[in-house]
C-alpha cells in the first residue's frame, strides 16, 4: 500500500501502480523489497506485508513523516505524534522525562529536534534509512546494506545526471509543476536538469522583502531572462487568514511561521493544483566535514547545535557506537550519515510537511540509489566550504553548460566573503577544527568544576 508518489528514472511515463507491479514481481522477502525500492524517487510511505511480517517505511529522507507508538494502543502510526496523541486509545500524554522536556522548551529552535523520541510519551519518529515492523513495534535499520565503493567523477556525474533527468520528466508526465530557482548549487542543478522538458514547468522565486540585489532574486532573473525561460518573481504580502494559521500549526506539530506567509499566499491561494520541485541536495557535499578521527557525542551534539542541552549530548552518546559500526563496515562518512539522519530526518522533514497542507512537493534528489552516487564520489570533489563544490559544478556543465556564467551562491557579506576565501589558502577546515577544539576544552573544564 503506498502513500504520497513514486517515480521512475528509467522509465518516466510509469504511474504508481505501475512501479508498484514491478517491485511486487521481484521480490519475495522484506529485504529483497528494500533492496529493490532503493532505485526510485519520491515522497511516500509503503506499508509492505510478506508472510508474516508487516513493515512500514518512507522515502530514503523520510520526508513522508511516519511516527509509531511503542506502547499498546489502538493507533499506531500516523504523519505527526500529535494527531497519534489526539486519536489514540488509551490516551497518550506528554513524556514526563525531565531532560525531554529541558530540550523542548529550553534548548529546541527552528524545529531542529535530535532523535527519535518525541514530546509525547511512547511515540517516536521514525527516522531515514528504518523499517518499522508493524506486528512487533521495533525498528530496523535497512539502509546501508552494501559496501559503497569508489566511483570516478566522470562516471558519477553521468549516472547522476540521468537519474536526475529522468525523475523530472517522470514528475512532469504525471503533474503540473513549478520549480523554485535560487543562486544555489541545489536549484542549479535541477534547473539544468529539466532543459528537455522546460516549457512543462513554471520557475519562480518567493521574494520575502529581498533587496533588488540580492544573488536570490537577481541571478536566477537574469539566468532565464538570458535562456527564454518564463521566470516568475511573487512578492509575498505578510497577511495570512487566522483561521488558515492555526490550522497550519496544528497540522504538523514542530511548525513555525518563518516560511507560513507564502505557504498561504503563494502555494495555496495560486498554485495548489501543482506539485512544487525543490531539493536537496547536500548529502552530496560534506556538509559535516571529513569523519574525525576520534567520534564523541559532544562532537555530534556540537555539530547539531546543541553542544549545552544535556538531553541530545546523551542521545549522542547512545548513537555514536551504533553509527560508527554501521559507518566502518560498508564505507560511508559517519557524519554524513549523522547530517542524513538527525538533521535532515528531523528537521528536514518538518519543513516538508509544514507546506503539504498547501502543495506537495517533490524532491528529484530524494532516493537511496542517488546518495548512494554521490556518497561514493572522492570528497575532495564534494567539499561543502567551496561557493559550489566540484561534483555539481560538473553536473550543471554535462546538462546545461551555459549556465554556469553566472555565479553560484556568490558571497556578499564580509562573513561570506571570508568563508569563500579561507578554502583557497586551505585554512577553513583547520580553523573550524580548532574553534571545536577550544568548546570542547570549555565543556570538560565546566563538567570538572
């Protein structure tokens, strides 16, 4: 049974059903079906039964929220652990866990929660790259599965491109859709990636009271205007209908209203008939750095923002054995897997469903065998503190080279400018390196008094 859309690269002009057929027709045990789903895109939820064992799982960043209970209850999964709360029986009340609740109400900003619990007691999340077994309300991990061995660049940015290419034509088959367009690498590469089918989409850029200059608003201006591409600039009134915004907050429970002006304005008033693509794709960047080598809590804590909550340094002491097994034994960056997980699957995925009460988006990146190209890839070609790293750059020009006369993400802050040029005297890493250094020396000598 499955839940939201799936699409194929390989053949764009199946339907879900169609995908679905040919899944079934390959597989006779749950791991041959994750396997075999690993090569699709999308945004979805399957509920899987073989022999005796129900599963339920998401798309490869589980952006298609699935919370469980873990207590015997007559609910067991829904999209948000307050509508679980709200219909369950018996009833289900807020965690009475004192450090939980520290980070809800002291230490949690822009919907940024670590791990997999939740502020009511017995539900959890269920993270990227898990399986919940329905019979017995435990998780499994399913994804890595194989070792990731290296892959040169030139073959990787052409798998890459294809893939890219196809599940944009596929999206396009089945729905209207528009494109946001920004000065970043993400939207760059997906711009270049729907060249063949263009006039099918319909490119534009939310201006939330953005100067004229700013790189957002007038790079990817003058990049259609310079292409014959329709590109549609909204400027977006600060009203929204009260009546809209509560139920906005109610829908999906870490909401908050940074983005709820266009969300109302612009997607559900205008364009709700269409499918929004907008992705993401930092998992193929190192977003985190290089693995350390030593891995600590602190450190992960450190990396997610909350090096002082002592509720997510004691989740990342539970998750760091676990993700350094699993990262050692098939070859991926640990903090790759950490930034997937923890700051995509959680945050990530709030963004996502805050919108869904207006538009369904679309993610072209969101799929395990993609990642898994550019997990692959050196990382000296996917290093994050380059304007825009090789490996995208190498994309944009094997799809649509003329794009890449204008620049990408160009700094214009003395902060910016400065983060652009400490990676071409090789300072960036180190200095980042010794600022963790001296908080990590602060919180031992503040844990020793």
């Amino acid at each position: 049974m499955l839940i939201g859309d799936i699409y194929d690269s390989h053949d764009p002009q199946k339907g879900n059903a169609d995908i679905l057929a040919t899944i079934l027709s390959n597989v006779n045990t749950i791991e041959e079906f994750v396997a075999e789903i690993k090569q699709y895109a999308g945004c979805y939820a399957i509920l899987f039964a073989c022999e005796d064992e129900v599963i339920i799982l998401h798309d490869a960043r589980g952006l298609r929220e699935i919370y469980y209970c873990t207590i015997e209850n007559q609910i067991v999964c829904g999209s948000q652990p307050n509508l679980i709360a709200q219909f369950s029986s018996p009833p289900i009340k807020p965690s009475t866990d004192p450090d939980l609740l520290d980070f809800y109400n002291n230490h949690l900003w822009d919907s940024r929660w670590i791990g997999d619990e939740t502020y009511f007691g017995g539900v959890k999340h269920l993270l990227p790259n898990h399986y919940l077994k329905m019979t017995t309300r435990e998780v499994q991990r399913y994804w890595p599965s194989t070792p990731l061995t290296p892959l040169n660049l030139e073959e990787a940015v052409e798998k890459s491109c294809m893939f890219l290419q196809g599940i944009i034509k596929a999206i396009v088959h089945r729905h209207p859709a528009m494109m946001a367009v920004t000065a970043g690498s993400d939207s760059r590469t997906l711009l270049a990636a729907s060249k063949s089918v263009q006039s099918k989409i319909y490119y534009f850029i939310n201006n939330h009271d953005m100067d004229q200059n700013n790189p957002d608003l007038l790079i990817p201006t003058e990049i259609c205007d310079g292409n014959g591409i329709s590109f549609h600039v909204h400027d977006v009134p600060n009203d929204v209908d009260d009546n809209f915004r509560q139920i906005f907050l109610n829908n999906t429970f870490l909401a908050n209203e940074r983005l709820l002006a266009s969300i109302y304005n612009v997607y559900y008033k205008n364009h709700s008939d269409k499918v929004l693509i907008l992705g993401v794709g930092e998992i193929g960047r190192t977003f985190y750095g290089k693995e350390p080598k030593v891995l600590t809590g602190y450190r992960v804590a450190y990396k997610l923002g909350y090096a002082k909550c002592p509720y997510v340094l004691k989740k990342c002491d539970q998750y760091v054995p676990e993700l350094l097994s699993v990262a050692k034994k098939f070859g991926v960056n640990v903090m790759a897997l950490i930034y997937w997980e923890q700051r995509l699957g959680n945050w990530g995925a709030v963004r996502n469903s805050e919108s869904n009460i207006a538009i369904e988006k679309v993610d072209p990146y969101n799929s395990h065998s993609l990642y898994e190209t550019f997990l692959r890839v050196d990382e000296k070609y996917r290093f994050y503190g380059q304007t825009s790293c090789v490996f995208f750059r190498e994309m944009i020009r094997y799809m649509w080279p003329e794009l890449l006369k204008w620049p990408i993400n160009p700094p214009i802050t003395m902060r910016e400018k400065i983060s652009t040029f400490l990676p071409m005297i090789g300072l960036y890493e180190p200095l980042k390196e010794l600022k963790f250094r001296l908080n990590y020396l602060m919180h031992i000598m503040k844990n020793r008094q």
